[in-house]
C-alpha cells in the first residue's frame, strides 16, 4: 500500500517549507492568482437569463445534477467576483518551478509553451506528466518570452506543435469566467 501511494502522490506539488532548498533562482515575478475581470450589469443579466434557463432545462429533464452543478458555478462566480486576487510569486530555477507556496520539480513536468500575441495573451503554459495535475498558465506580463523560454528549454521541451492558448483559456477570457 505504501508503495503504492509513493507511485501516484509522486508527480504532485510539494508544498514549501521555509528549509527547502529551491536552487538557483533564473527568473521571478509576482502574478495575479486569477484575472480580475470588469464585470457591468449587461454581464450579470445575461448570465443570469442564461443560468435560470440552464436550470429550468435542467429541471425539466430531471438532470438535479447539472442543475446542482450550475448553482455552484454561479455561486462560485459570485465570490470571486466580490474579493480580489491574492498576488503570487513565480520562480524559475535550476530545480523546478515555484508557484505561490508550491514546488514543481522538472521531474513531474512534462513540457512547455508560450503563446505570446500582445496585448490581449501573453502566457506560459506548462504540462505536468500527471494526469491529475492541470496546466499551468503563468501570465508573461512585462517579461521577455524569448528569455524565458531559453531558459526552460534547458530544462524542459518546448511543445512547437501548440501555437494558440487552449479552447479553455480562450472561453474564460472571452466569457470573463476566471
């Protein structure tokens, strides 16, 4: 069982503690923990109709569960939108990556992609090996691609085959869901 739990916990983040050695810092910044998007009220009506539909049609076809669903992404929604983001620091080392107060080794990391079309995306996303684990998008900001992307390539692939953000990514930004 031991075994076991050290194979499937083996490619999570480990959460850092003040010892830990972290390596060689090659870049830093502070990020946003998610994007804080300028709602008006047209936004919350037409979210509303589309949600009280969704769970009405929901209701009507005795789906409880895609309605429950929709209640708590609407719920969710709602919280974020009244609190702001915590900031963040993002490091690149010789090790690993450092997000907030976790710890990815290049181990668990399966590859990189930038997806750099100014000034609307500007992000790094990197894969974990883990099927578990989500991407994860690191916005640029103000930082040269070309210079972080040297620097991962000595430690990671680049995926050249992906050139645009996921379907994902693009529907939260233009739906301003995250």
């Amino acid at each position: 069982m031991d075994s076991w739990l050290s194979i499937k916990y083996n490619f999570m983040p480990q959460l850092i503690k003040d010892s830990a050695s972290l390596g060689e810092v090659l870049h830093e910044w502070s990020i946003l923990e998610y994007e804080q998007h300028e709602r008006n009220k047209a936004w919350y009506v037409i979210m509303g109709v589309l949600g009280i539909s969704l769970i009405v049609y929901a209701l009507l076809t005795g789906n409880f569960l895609f309605a429950l669903i929709i209640v708590l992404f609407s719920i969710i929604l709602f919280l974020q939108s009244h609190q702001t983001p915590n900031n963040v620091l993002f490091q690149i080392t010789d090790l690993g990556v450092v997000v907030g107060s976790r710890f990815y080794a290049y181990t668990e990391l399966k590859n990189f992609y930038v997806v750099y079309n100014p000034p609307e995306v500007k992000n790094l996303f990197i894969s974990s090996k883990s099927s578990w684990q989500p991407l994860l998008r690191i916005p640029l900001l103000d930082k040269n691609p070309v210079e972080v992307k040297y620097s991962l390539r000595e430690f990671l692939t680049e995926d050249l085959e992906k050139e645009d953000e996921p379907m994902s990514e693009k529907i939260g930004r233009n739906w301003r869901l995250h």
